[in-house]
C-alpha cells in the first residue's frame, strides 16, 4: 500500500479509524518504516484528538495535555500552516528559556526544521533567533523569562510552549499579546502541561479561547510499554492526573493559599509602597540537587509585607547558593538574612560569611513543621497584610500545595514556600524583645 500522494488520501476509512482507535500503536507497529514515516508526516489525516485547531473564531488556543500527547507536533504543524497559508508572516515562538525554543520548537524531533521540507526553508540563525522560509516568512524564538524581550516586536502569529514553567509567566504573555497585532486575524497556539498557575485560568476563561488536549495514552505512536510503566509508577497519584491525564487544578483541597487569595494578594511592583525593612529567607538544600529557597521580602511604609522576588538556585553547591544569596542582599540593600539552620547548622553561617563577610546573617531553628509555621503567615494574606509584587510562578505552585498539616505536592520538598515565610515571619511575626526599663523603688 502506497502511503503519498494519491494513495494516501485514497486510503480506506477502515485503516484511518484503526490507526486512530484504541489499538493504533499496534497496528502503527505492524508498517514498514518507510509507510510508517510517510504516513507520520501526513499529519492532515493522522492526527489525533485534541491536535487538530477548532473550526471557531479563536484567538488563542490551548492545547493543555499529559506528557507525550503530542502537543509539541501540534504547535509545530499549526506553525507550518500559517507560514504556508501566509507567506510573509512574522510569527513568534516564545518557551520557557531560549535553549528550550531551540531545542523542541525549531530543531526538535517535531521541530519546524523537521516537518518543514527541504524547499520551505531558507536558513536558520540561532545566534539571530531567526528561522527565515522562502516565501518571506519569518520565525522568531524569545523567552519566557524576558518579558522586555516582547514589548516591541509586531507579529501575525504566536506559538507559546510550556507557559507554567516560564519565569515571569504574567509579563511576558501580556506582553506577546500586545505585540501580537499584525494582519486581519492574529492568533496564539499555547502548547503546555498543565500547572495550578492563575494565568492558565484566565487565558481559558477568555471569550475568544478555545481549549483541546488529552491524555498521554491518547498518542497512539507512543509504545504500549511507557504507557504502562508510566501507570504502574504514577498510577492514581496527583502527580499522574496532571502530568499524564492532562488535568487542570485549580485548588489544592485545603490550600493555605488558594488560587483566589494568591490573586486577590497580587500587585503591580510599581504600586507597592516604598520599603522600610529589608528581609532574605533562606531555607538551604538537604541534597546536592536539591533547590535552595531564596525569597525576598520587604515591610512597606504601610506596616505590610510585600514578596519582592525569589531568587532560588537548585543544584548549587554550597558556595554557589551562599553567593546568590549575597548578591540577592546587595541587589536588595536587605537589612538582614534568616536563614533556617536544620540543614548544616552553623555550617550554614560560615558558608553565607564567606560569600559576603558583611553579610547580616540570623540563623533560625524549626521547631515546628513547615506547614505550621507556614499557616500565621497565610493569615496574614487573608488580613490584606501580606502581598506578591509581582508574578511568582515556581513560589505560588509550592504555596498553593501547603495545607494544614502537610504540603501536597509530589516528592518535593516546598523549599521555596518556607523561604518566603522564614522572610515574613522575621518582619511582621517575630516577637520583639521587651526595652529595658528602670524600676523606681
């Protein structure tokens, strides 16, 4: 059986429907491998559910799905389409880091330079960020974590990639959308794994959104084997409904910090008021690969506290965590570094010292569990006390998962989370040692 050009568009409706039902992989592995990637690149007809875009006046669509879905050949494809349906095109392919564009969205295993062919393309440029085609169109990468890397480019068309693991989420989506003003009908394609990040609820509640995706074992090109590895290890747990089944949660049941309170306690930085007091929390690594939490705090001249920016480094050494912390305290002017001493004790002193022998350290012991001492400090959100200035991502996802009596995220520790309420705790809950007085007899 030919799989191009007339043969395929000829091919019965029988082999289509079992190429796509619930034993596709095992009919997929029964072809050749030249029908089999021929009829991979014929992505018109092989698609799956949840890849093909809606027939509906969209101005973005999300395809939010488990791993191994098929988002990232999906975006790829809708990508394809508009430089082909719009030569001249400027289209901008936004992911988590410049390296990740790099890597999945242009030279991936379904990157534009591998579906695109030989005649569409006319040169690639990573140190320009640039894919040029030979009709005029234009592919431009940026970054999720440079949010003034977007402010000024125009284009037609957008393809977002992963957008709950970008850095500054809020700013650089704002941004994207702002420049995204050129031609009759711009469009955005959002390519992501779902995360409890407000962001993605507000896209989805948009008017003109539209919303596909499944599960992993929905790929029929996927091997029967990794589907059922993937359900013996992670089987019934959180962590499977998200990253397999493709579910989005909007609340952690019991949250400390549920979705609605970390938006309702979110303001632009502009608007914060002016900083009195300075505090870092630090909650250091209890592994070599492990994140040491690093979150920056401020009193307001308004007696509030305010979340200014979260500076964590995972994997560091210990000299490399101490030296971000010390250029988190110049960058800052912070009046003082609470660091938890658990974890190394006074080695932790001695690490930040030599980082910075100026270095305004205060070591701090837990007597009590995370989530405890995390809970006076979630009162003080829900008092109008305590506020994010800015987008936290990564800080937000492992606030969000504390509840009372544990923290409900997946094989994590919130490092991160406890950083920022060592922080708050030092500048509105420490209690204050009592001035001297002199008693008169």
């Amino acid at each position: 059986m030919r799989a191009d050009g007339k043969g395929r568009r000829a091919m019965s409706d029988r082999f289509f429907d079992a190429i796509n039902g619930p034993h596709g992989r095992t009919v997929i592995g029964t072809l050749d491998q030249w029908t089999a990637e021929a009829l991979s690149r014929d992505f018109r007809t092989f698609h799956h559910a949840g890849q093909w875009p809606p027939d509906s006046d969209w101005r973005t669509w999300m395809i939010m799905a488990g791993r191994g879905f098929g988002k990232t050949r999906a975006g790829a494809e809708w990508t394809l389409k508009q430089m082909r349906d719009f030569p001249g095109c400027r289209i901008a392919l936004v992911a988590a880091t410049l390296d990740e564009a790099r890597r999945v969205m242009i030279e991936g295993p379904s990157g534009l330079l591998r579906l695109a062919t030989n005649d569409e393309v006319h040169a690639w440029s990573a140190a320009q960020r640039t894919l040029w085609f030979k009709n005029g169109g234009e592919v431009t990468v940026f970054s999720g974590a440079n949010p003034e890397g977007l402010r000024e480019p125009e284009h037609h068309f957008a393809w977002a990639d992963e957008l709950a693991k970008w850095k500054h989420p809020v700013d650089s989506w704002n941004n994207l959308q702002m420049g995204l003003r050129m031609g009759d009908f711009p469009r955005a394609v959002v390519t992501t794994t779902p995360r409890a990040l407000p962001l993605l609820r507000r896209i989805l509640e948009a008017a003109d959104s539209v919303l596909t995706g499944g599960a992993t074992q929905e790929n029929p090109h996927l091997p029967d084997r990794f589907i059922t590895a993937m359900q013996d290890h992670y089987g019934g747990t959180r962590l499977a409904l998200q990253e397999l089944e493709g579910r989005l949660f909007d609340d952690v049941e019991g949250s400390l910090w549920p979705l609605d309170l970390i938006t309702r306690c979110r303001i632009a930085p502009a608007l914060r008021p002016r900083s009195v007091r300075t505090v870092i929390g630090v909650d250091p690594p209890a592994s070599a690969n492990g994140t040491c939490g690093i979150v920056v705090c401020a009193a307001g001249t308004d007696g509030n506290a305010y979340v200014l920016a979260d500076r964590s480094v995972t994997g560091a050494s210990p000299e490399g965590w101490a030296r971000a912390v010390a250029d988190a305290a110049a960058c800052f002017n912070a009046d003082r570094v609470v660091a938890e001493r658990n974890q190394g004790g006074n080695m932790v002193r001695s690490v930040l010292l030599a980082a910075s022998a100026t270095l305004p350290v205060e070591l701090v012991h837990a007597a009590v569990g995370k989530s405890a001492r995390a809970e006076p400090v979630a009162a003080l959100f829900e008092n109008g006390r305590a506020f994010f200035a800015g987008e936290f991502a990564e800080l937000e996802t492992e606030l969000s998962a504390l509840i009372p009596g544990g923290y409900a995220g997946e094989n994590k520790s919130p490092d991160r989370a406890d950083a920022m309420v060592w922080a708050i705790w030092a500048l509105l809950l420490k209690p204050r040692k009592a001035a001297p007085r002199i008693r008169v007899l």
